[in-house]
C-alpha cells in the first residue's frame, strides 16, 4: 500500500462539560459526554520512503508543527519505523472551537499510518501515544460517543439518540488555557451519573467553561442571543468559541450576524475509521 486518500477526521460537541475538582499538578478533573458530528476535515496520506514527513495544506495555513506532523513523528519514534509520509490536509473544522479539530487530525494520522506503514499496533497502543499529544485524541481514536472524566483519559462508551444541530462559530476563537486559568472559572461542579444524562441527554448540564469564555469572547454572547431569536436554545461546546443547538425546526439563517460561521451538522453512531 502506498497511498490512502479521503481519511475523514470527525469533529465532536460536547453535550455538557463540568468542571469537578483539580489536582495537585494544576490538571483540572472533569466530566462530559463527546459526541462525533458529520463535520470532518479530510487528510490524503502518500508514503515517502526517505523516511522525511512532509505537509501540504489544503485549504488554509496551517502551524508549521501542528498536531498532524507531531502524531506522525511520535508513531516514528514508538516504533522505530523508516518510512515517512507526505500529508495533505484539507480543514474544516475550524480551530480554537472546542471541536477537537486538531485532536481529530492527529488521531486520523495516527489510524491511517499504523496502516499505512504496516505496523498493526492495537488501539490501546495508539491511545497512549495519542494522549501523550492531547487529552482528547484517545476519545477519537476509540471510535464511539463517550462518557468522559479524569483529565480526559477515562472513556466510557455510551449510545446517544441521533440528532441535528446548529453550529455558530465567531470569527474570533479561544485558547483553551486562558479559559482554565480564570479566577472566575467554576471548578467544584457535583459529579453526575451517566443514568441522569441518559434520561435527558440534550438537556442535560452545562458547560462550565461557558460564563468565563463569554467575558473573554463576546462574539460567544451574540452567537448565543441569534440562536435565541431563532427559537433555539444554545450552549457552548468544549472550550473554544463555537456554540451549538439542537435542531428542532428548520431556521432561515440568511440574515445571521455578520462573520458567524454556521453549520447544519448530524450526530455520527461512530467514528468513520472504526475497526481499523
């Protein structure tokens, strides 16, 4: 095999995002539930065989070291393996939405290497090699919609109904650790059990994240008071600027606030490279 072209890589929402403690080492305990959405980025892999790692962007510029190349040089380093690739990345995904956009590009890589090099490593392999690039590249790489705790690390498979949703994204995004370094920030939520979201799993929680990110963004504010106007009521998912609401009506989105990205997305049952 020497090439492997349209490998999806699948953002996901977080359905509710609670913050329940922190650790000694600053690490902030939390629980959620990820759900995989139909909004994919899609990355082409061609094997070098100079053993060098090369990127080409797609679509927009990419960070010079960004998730992708760094997945692909750990899979080198795990493995002693010689051969490289060549990367093409055409993004979607917006980044610092709190989408999991970059995360899901390195767990693309990772699954499409261990084939495309032959390396045959199991899941549990590439999950450590993936957590040690971002707490939620394992999650992609399980395949599933997830219970998530711990830092990011504990992952329990769950069935969510499938649903439609609106995504508002600002121009404007957010870095993820001015959010966690905020005096403000909510961090003593009471743990939940997966029976409780389970009866209500659309209107279950909060994000915790949310009344600090909108200080910092107010682009978040007037994304939340459009999808109000519309009948939709709307959250912030994970820890970037994106918000999303569970599509119960169609809306006319002609007139939405100027430099508003918007997406109709559908909830995926799995990942589109499960099993491999």
């Amino acid at each position: 095999m020497q090439a492997l072209y349209d490998i999806a890589a699948p953002a996901k929402l977080n359905l509710f995002l609670h913050i329940t403690g922190q650790r000694a080492d600053g690490y902030h305990l939390l629980q959620s539930v990820f759900m995989l959405v139909d909004w994919c980025d899609q990355l082409h892999f061609e094997v070098r065989h100079d053993g060098a790692l090369s990127r080409e962007d797609l679509t927009w510029a990419l960070p010079a070291d960004d998730l992708v190349l760094r997945a692909a040089r750990a899979l080198q380093q795990a493995t002693g393996c010689t051969l490289g690739a060549h990367i093409g990345v055409a993004k979607s995904v917006p980044a610092q939405a709190g989408m999991g956009g970059g995360s899901s590009d390195a767990a693309s890589t990772l699954l499409a290497l261990n084939r495309l090099w032959n390396l045959r490593l199991p899941q549990a392999t590439l999950a450590r090699i993936g957590l040690a690039l971002g707490a939620d590249v394992p999650f992609f790489l399980g395949g599933e919609n997830a219970w998530i705790e711990g830092i990011g690390e504990q992952i329990t498979p769950i069935h969510i109904p499938p649903a439609r949703f609106l995504i508002a994204k600002p121009q404007a995004g957010l870095d993820t650790s001015r959010i966690f370094s905020d005096a403000d920030l909510k961090r003593n939520t009471d743990l939940a059990i997966i029976s409780g979201f389970a009866a209500n799993p659309y209107g279950f929680g909060h994000n915790d994240l949310q009344p600090v990110a909108e200080k910092l963004c107010p682009g978040i504010c007037q994304a939340l008071e459009w999808l109000a106007s519309k009948g939709l009521k709307a959250r912030m998912t994970g820890s970037g600027s994106a918000v999303f609401a569970l599509l119960t009506h169609e809306i006319d989105t002609q007139h939405a606030p100027e430099g508003l990205l918007l997406k109709t997305c559908s909830s995926l049952e799995s990942h589109p490279l499960v099993g491999w």
